[in-house]
C-alpha cells in the first residue's frame, strides 16, 4: 500500500524535544512566509493530526495559499505519507504540477 519504510520503534526523547523547540521558533516566524504555498494533508494523518495544517495556513502571511487535503480508504497505514501511498501519490503529484504551472 505504502512503499515507504519509515521508523520503527521509539523515538529518543533528545530528539522529540529538539523537534518540539523546533516547533516553537517555526510558529514564530510562520508569519514570514509569504510565498505562494500549496499545503496537502490527509484528514485521517495518525502521526500529524489535519488540525495542524489549517493552523500553520493560517499562521502563514501569503496571499496565495492552497491547502488540499486527501482522504484514505485504507485503514492499515498511518495515513502520514501521502507522497508515496498509492491512493494519494498521483493526487499529490497532479496538484503540485498544476500548482506550479499556475505559477509559470
């Protein structure tokens, strides 16, 4: 279904907290980012909840923001890949080639 192979196992705790003061000096400079900005996530995402990509859009100061998002049907992935999944790959490709084209 998924091609990728992600992690497996724990993650160490040094990283989850680098990655979480990582987090706090992004959300401060999101209001930078004033490019155009296409933004997918899929609504069932088990790592990343599809909350927080409407909070980062709306975070972010560009004028021209799309934000997509996918719908699995499987239910044995976590629905966080929605660049390699076979129900969502061809999406996120055809949506990203139209993005850029627009921009062309």
């Amino acid at each position: 279904i998924a091609p990728f192979k992600g992690y497996e196992g724990p993650l160490c705790l040094p990283q989850v907290h680098s990655m979480e003061l990582g987090f706090r000096s992004m959300r401060k400079v999101l209001k930078q980012v004033s490019c155009p900005l296409l933004m997918m996530h899929d609504l069932h995402d088990r790592v990343c909840p599809a909350e927080n990509a409407v909070k980062i859009a709306r975070r972010c100061s560009s004028k021209d923001l799309e934000l997509k998002f996918t719908y699995m049907q499987e239910r044995i992935t976590n629905h966080h890949m929605i660049t390699t999944h076979q129900e969502t790959r061809h999406f996120v490709l055809g949506e990203t080639v139209r993005f850029v084209n627009r921009l062309l």
